[in-house]
C-alpha cells in the first residue's frame, strides 16, 4: 500500500521495468481510490483507470465523452496518489489537437500516472465496444502520437496508442493505423475490441514487434480468451476495465434490496466488511500515527485514548 506520509516516486519508470521484464502484467481496472487501493491489495503489479468507470462513478452516466480533460486527470491524481504501484490510465481522444493532447501528456505526468492510452475516435467519443463510433484520420492520430512522445518530460512515461478501427474500417485498417501510430512513437499498441479469436491471433501475428495490450473486457464484443492463451500470443498488458465495477454494482444493489424489504441491513451483516477491518484498510492505524508524531503535547493523551472500533 501506498504511505500516506510520503508519496510513491518512480511510477512510471516501475512501469519500464514491468514491460522489460517480460511477462503479462495483469492490471485490473478501479473507478475511484478505493477501487485501486483494492487491486493493490489483491497484489496485482498496475492499476489500469478505466474511463468507463470514471464516467460511471463520476457522473453516472456511460462513457460517451461527457468528461473533461480536467475531471480525467483529477481522477487519475486521486488514484495515483492513493496506490503504490504504477497506474494506466485512459486519456480518452487526448481532448483535442496535437496542441491538446501537449497538454494532456503534462498533466497526466503530474498527476502521477505511470502510462496513458490515447484513442483514434473522433469527438464525442464512446466506449470501444459500443455502437456508432467515428475516427479521425490517422495521420491526424499519428500527429497526435508524436506530439505526445515529444511532450514527455519523463522520458519513462508509457504512450499507448489505441486505434478503434475495427469497428469502422475493419482489422486490416486497424492493423494499417496501429503500424503508423508505433513509428509515431506509441510505446505500446492497442488494437480495440477484435471480434473472434482469429482476429485476436491476427493482430498478435502481425504486430509481433511492439508491446500490444489486450482489452478483456467484460461483456463487451471481444470473446473472452483464456491468460494462457494471450500469454502464448504475446500480449504484454490485460486490462480488465469494469469487472470490479460490475462487482461492486451487484453488491450494493443487495444490500440496499436487504434494507428495503427487512429495514435494516442485519441480515447482511455477515456479507459485509467488519467496520473496524474497513478502518484499518484504508489507514486509520497510519493516520493516528501521525497524529501521534505531529500532533501537540496537550492532545497526545486524547489520541492515544482507544475508540469504538479498536
């Protein structure tokens, strides 16, 4: 877990050291800081910031583009500083021009994440296994590509391009706009929501060269395929964008229907995290150490006094 006295340094260079490494880095995807605390705890080595959840716990709604650039980073800010290993986190269309996404790359660098991915779609863009999307060219994408990697102030900072070709244009175009989009300068590549196996195989086929990230996304147009199978294939990165989401969705919906029907939730006591548990998982133990530490001589005794849920 992260130290809440002293912020995680070198995130984005970990994230350098996970892709030399070789290997699958598995990165489940958190909508919020309490989510990523989660996976972290779960011991996966990256958090992925899904933007879907960012658009559903934030706003709501679905992930249609109603977010800012703004609203994106401030996330991405609280759930990197909430975690100690490396964050993905979706940047979405990079929300402009080149000159845009210049601007994109910095903030998402101060914001603490150790890799973005940026997208082909045209504004407003939608989640990648919905219907009715629209691209830019791609020598616009790739103008965007290169500005991103000149922006870099880490030279370690993780670039994934993502092209959502083929639902528009079909597997080849998409293969074509990923090729041009590596000699841009991405990092890694991001094929969205190949629809067979064959079209998974194709893809790790023909970019053999470049780090891919896959999309396992839960429920959405890809088929779902196995870890050994995408481990045999090659692909470097899984994310996994709405599975706690999902879970999380599921789990609230029962103890509220438990409130409803009984009035209370005490017959779902025994399906919820112990109060006290919940305390010492998000740091209540470190925060009252540091009251001790800093805290005056006059309130030493109060703090040390034990509460409710010690």
């Amino acid at each position: 877990m992260s130290d809440f006295l002293t912020a995680a340094p070198g995130a984005s260079g970990r994230m350098r050291d996970l892709l030399s490494a070789g290997g699958t880095i598995l990165a489940p995807g958190a909508y919020d800081a309490l989510s990523a605390r989660l996976v972290e705890e779960a011991g996966f080595p990256a958090v992925y910031m899904t933007g879907f959840g960012t658009a559903a716990s934030l706003l709501g709604r679905p992930d249609v583009g109603l977010l800012t650039m703004s609203e994106m980073v401030d996330h991405a800010r609280r759930i990197a500083g909430a975690v100690g290993v490396p964050v993905i986190a979706d940047a979405d269309t990079g929300y402009g021009n080149p000159i845009n996404v210049i601007r994109t790359v910095h903030e998402y660098e101060r914001a603490g994440v150790a890799a973005i991915h940026i997208e082909d779609q045209a504004a407003p863009k939608r989640c990648g296994h919905m219907e009715g999307k629209r691209l830019i060219p791609p020598a616009d994408m790739a103008a965007k590509i290169r500005a991103a990697a000149a922006a870099r102030t880490d030279p370690d900072f993780v670039l994934i391009a993502r092209t959502d070709a083929r639902a528009v244009e079909g597997l080849q175009a998409a293969l074509d706009r990923a090729r041009l989009y590596q000699e841009a300068g991405a990092d890694v590549l991001f094929v969205e929501a190949p629809q067979s196996e064959e079209e998974i195989e194709t893809i790790a086929g023909t970019l053999t060269d470049v780090p891919l990230l896959f999309n396992w996304a839960e429920g959405g147009k890809t088929p779902p395929v196995g870890l050994p199978r995408l481990q045999k294939l090659g692909f470097r990165i899984v994310i996994f964008p709405v599975s706690t989401l999902l879970a999380a969705t599921r789990a609230v919906r029962e103890v509220l229907a438990t409130i409803r029907s009984s009035g209370t939730p005490a017959s779902a006591m025994e399906r919820l995290v112990p109060f006290g548990e919940f305390l010492e998982f998000i740091g209540l133990s470190q925060i009252r150490e540091l009251e001790l530490r800093f805290a005056g001589d006059q309130t030493l005794a109060a703090l040390a006094q034990p509460t409710k849920e010690d």
